[in-house]
C-alpha cells in the first residue's frame, strides 16, 4: 500500500490475462461448484461481503473475501475501499478488465470473489429460528434474490433453497439480494422433507402460501393482532406468532401437490382486487411481514 | 372463419412485410405515442385485454384491441382465441412473423396490437377511489409493472404514473403487470402537485412511502386494528383505515424533497432484520396491504 493506501502496483490492464479469465469464470455454475467461490459485483455487495468478512475474522473464523478488483475511479468516490480487511487480495484494474471479469455489463468499478456462505439446515435449525422462508423449486434468480432480500427485511432467521432451485450464487440473483445474501443464514440444496421434518420436531409450525389456501393470512394476522392487544383469547386455526417455517413454491406452478402436503396449513394471501394471482415476491413479502409483525412483542 | 372458426385467409409469413414491421414498431415509444396503441404478448396479457374489450363494447364504448396475430399452435392450444370480440381484426401468422413483431424473444404464439387504456386524472377521482397508488419518477419498467400487479392485488382503485416516470406501455412493463394493467385504471403523465391538491380538496390523506418516515407503518397497522376489534376508539396520527393516496419514489433515490414535502405523513415500512432498505416492489406491497387490510369491513 502506498500512502493513500492503494495497491502501489500498476492496474491489471490485460483482459485476456489467466486471473481475469478466471474470475470471469466464476459467472457459471462449474466453476463455482468447483472453486466454491462466486462473485460480488459492484460497491453495496462488495461492502456487505467486506463486513461480514471482517465479522468472521473477528469471530477466529477464515473470513469471506478473498480478491477485490477495483478501479481508480472507484477508489477516489468509495475510499472505504482502499484500507480492505486482513486476509483480502486487493489489486487495482482497469475497466478493460473490470468489464471482462464482471457478468453485468457495467461492474461499478468493482468486483470481490468470495467463498460460499451458505451454512447447514442444522446450523439454522440449533439457533432455534423463530421465522424461515422456503424456496421449493424457484426457477428465477431475480425472484430467489427478492424473496432473500424480503426475508432479510422482515427479519427471518435464514432462508432454504430446495435443491430444485436456482443457484442462489448465480451473478444475476447476487444482485437482486442487493447485499442480503451477507445478511442472514442461507441454506443450499435442502431436501424439503426432511427440512418439514426436522422442523416439526423442534414444534416449528409449517405453512405453505398457497392461492387456493384454506386459511386467509388476514384472518389470522386479525386474531393475532387481537391476542396482542387484549382484545380476544380465544384460538384460532394456527398462531401466526408462532415459530413459523413457510414454504414458497415455483413462479408459475406454485407448490407442488407432494409440496403442499407436508404443511400444516395451507394459507392463502388474501387478493382484493382483479390479479388473477399474486407474483412470488409480493405473496412472499405479505407472508413474511404477517409473521415478523405477530411475532414482535 | 372457416367451420373450426379460425382464420380462413393464409397465414401471414412475410417477417419483412409493411404491416409486420407497422406491429414491430410499437416496442418503441414514438410510434406508441403517435398511434397510442400499445402492444400485449402472450396469451395471458392478450386474455386480459380482449375481457377488457368485451366489457367496453357491451358499455357501448369503442374496445381496445384492434389486432390479434396468432399460430396455429396457439390456437390448439388456446381455443377461446379462435371466437374473438366484435371490432378485433384476426390473422393467422407464422413463427418468423410473430417473432419479428414482438419485443419479446418467445411471445408465446400470441400478440395483441391495443389502444392505450389510460384514463384521466378527474374520472379517477371523481369515482370516489379509496385507494391509490402513485409512482413518482420511477424508471425501471419491471419495477413499474410488479407495483401495478400489487396495487391490483390490494385492490387499489388507480395506479398514477407522473411524468417523469417509465412508459407503462414499454412491452417489458406490460408483460410484468401479469394483465393488471386491463384490471384497475391507470393515470399517466400525471403531475403530483395537481394530483395532491386534488386528492386533498376531496378528503383523501397523502402518505409518502419513506425509508426515515417519522410514522411507523405498524404503529398505523395496529392502531386501525385495534379500532376494528373495539379494543380502543383512541385517536392515533393517521387513521389507515381512511381514503389515501400513497406515494411511492425512484428506485434508487425513494421521494424527492419536494415530494415528501407534499404528503401529509412520511410513513415508514419496519425493516426487523439487516436489510439496508426494501426494494420498490417490496414497500409498495406492505403499504397497499396495510391500507387494504384497514379498510376492509
């Protein structure tokens, strides 16, 4: 580091140098699986890697961050990102190779390589999660990165991806976590049944969102608000203040039949208006707020 | 029509012929304007259109869809299309010719060319709306689109675009309404001044959707909850239950100064976990729940 604490060697300015080529690499899925490293492009996920990296650090812990490729330009708007954590390889590069490396066409100037994060159902479950949201065979990254970043908002203690999904460390659902992904436990691969399973013995409520839902979510937010608020202590079919795993279905077919099955329930997000249905990331967000809002005290 | 009821004529073929490229033209914003026709692709969004259509012309009104281009396959696999709506010019096309009409890549055998469907500021709101959502400067089509099928969820009266924002009938915003945008009335080009003092000058509160909001959207929530139950007749800042207009900012910068300044309250959604902030979709969707949900009876 020089005194303005950047990298004193010259900027990376072959985009065809092996290094460049192997970042670009991390875009697909082989690599990744191979490497068990995926990429953070641009400054908001490369500051949420950087902390959580830095947290891990602090905990004894390997950390996250392992390469960071930055601009000049970058640097002189962000200098937070000229003092990076212990254990991190920072090299200044030009846009050439920021361009080449990057899956979206216009990085930002920057880009990390980090290992996964993701952790294991075990993990999630010994924390004893209070709120978990399901993805069972979502198929879009852009939608899998909201429902993360939904979940992240009303405070869920992980989410689990089936092992249908999509990759959740594909370039485009990085960025559509917008930096959730360095925010909470995520679980890859998990076997929905046995996840059913495993959180029904930890007395772990399982509700499925479903449009043809014999429960209506409003129903029992009403007859938790009223339990909260005095007003009623009577029971109801299932109380949304409970420790609560939801499951979420594919875009376009929802949960399948086998899928609905292992719930409790099956609850349906009540639709006022004429929508024939609502998208993945509004149903996931209404279901998830409903808990987080009965479970706060 | 023939006895199966389909298009006797040939099938057009021609990608290059004049009347292909007049349909191509209107993913573009200048013959859009020009012609004020838009285009639905797919058999969902052209579905949508023509049950708008049918309810038009039975109101003696002048429908909307004036052509639809359809394959065969479309047409097994979708029969409703082959008997369309009175005033709907109907022909047969080939792959090549659908492919080089749409915006999209696979338009699924069906595309539909539509009159813009927007309505004005004054009949929205002297149909007594109790629920509207407005979009200040919001530029991505997607995002524009997800907020449309949310407000249709919760039942809004009207969506309002301001002038400054994206062109709601830019095919990638069409496609992400899922239809809604054939399901409530849309405003477009509206200025948000004009539309406050009006919303004003006939009773209807104005919240603006802010991130720093000194009003908590739960608070509001529980307050209007409790009122319902009985458990209180207590005033509170904003009743949610009343009739309110939301307005919702840019993606990246939320509300400008001028327009939080506007509203009557800055009303914030609770963030419970790390999340830096909620996207677009995910604000609009808990605010136009919440306002849903208090309102009902």
């Amino acid at each position: 580091m020089n005194e303005t604490g950047r990298p004193q060697d010259f900027p990376l300015s072959n985009p065809r140098a092996d290094r460049v080529r192997d970042v670009a690499k991390l875009a697909g899925r082989p690599a990744r699986l191979k490497r068990r490293q995926f990429l953070a492009e641009g400054p908001q996920a490369v500051r949420e890697a950087l902390t959580l990296h830095r947290k891990k650090m602090d905990a004894g812990e390997y950390g996250l961050v392992r390469e960071v490729y930055a601009n000049e330009a970058c640097l002189d708007r962000y200098p937070e990102f000229e003092e990076l954590a212990e254990g991190v390889n920072a090299r200044l590069a030009t846009d050439d190779v920021l361009a080449a490396m990057a899956d979206t066409v216009t990085p930002q100037g920057i880009i990390a390589v980090c290992d996964f994060v993701d952790v294991s159902l075990r993990d999630v479950l010994d924390a004893r999660p209070r709120l978990i949201a399901v993805l069972c065979q979502v198929r879009d990254p852009g939608n899998a990165g909201t429902v993360l970043r939904a979940a992240d908002a009303a405070g869920a203690d992980a989410v689990v991806l089936t092992g249908s999904s999509v990759d959740i460390y594909n370039p485009k659902a990085v960025r559509s976590t917008a930096g959730s992904l360095f925010h909470l436990p995520v679980v890859l691969g998990a076997d929905v049944e046995e996840l059913v399973a495993e959180c029904r013995a930890r007395g772990i409520g399982v509700l499925a969102a479903d449009g043809y839902g014999k429960l209506n979510l409003d129903r029992l937010q009403d007859e938790s608000a009223a339990r909260r608020l005095g007003s009623s202590t009577a029971g109801s079919d299932y109380a949304l203040e409970s420790p609560t795993v939801w499951l979420f279905g594919n875009e376009a077919q929802g949960l399948s039949e086998a899928e609905l099955a292992l719930a409790d329930h099956r609850v349906a997000v009540p639709v006022y208006g004429a929508a024939e249905s609502l998208n993945l990331g509004t149903a996931a967000t209404v279901c998830l707020y409903a808990s987080a809002r009965s479970q706060q005290d």
